[in-house]
C-alpha cells in the first residue's frame, strides 16, 4: 500500500517489473516523472547482467544528422 501511495503522489516510479526495482525522484526531478537515466541505469543493469553492453543514441544521430553516433563500452 505504501509503494502505491508514493507512486501515485510520484514520489518513486516503476523502473522494472520482475523483479519489483523502484526508483526514488528527487523533488528537483518530479516535473520530468523520473532521474535522469544515466543516475540510475548502470546500476540496475549491472545486478542483472555484470559484463553488459548498452548503446544509447540519440534521435539526431539516428536519423543520420551525425556520421559517428558516440557509444561508450562499460564492463
């Protein structure tokens, strides 16, 4: 019930749902619904996978306004 209750006063919101991860939003942060990925993504991939890859581009680079997109390998 108390999970509930913060959620819907967006206090935390629902990173995975098995197994059950919350993440905690700081007031500073409530108008976007959540921390910004990078504060929080590694640590939530490397509980699950230890040695993973992860390529995130952007929209722009996607479409081709860029002739390199930018990837960073974390082991």
């Amino acid at each position: 019930m108390a999970l509930q209750r913060l959620s819907r006063g967006g206090h935390i919101v629902l990173a995975q749902k098995k197994p059950a991860t919350w993440l905690i939003v700081p007031p500073e942060q409530a108008h976007y619904g959540a921390p910004p990925v990078d504060w929080w993504l590694d640590d939530l991939l490397r509980e699950q996978e230890p040695h993973y890859y992860l390529a995130l581009l952007s929209a722009a680079r996607f479409w081709g306004s860029a002739h390199y997109a930018y990837q960073q390998l974390r082991s």
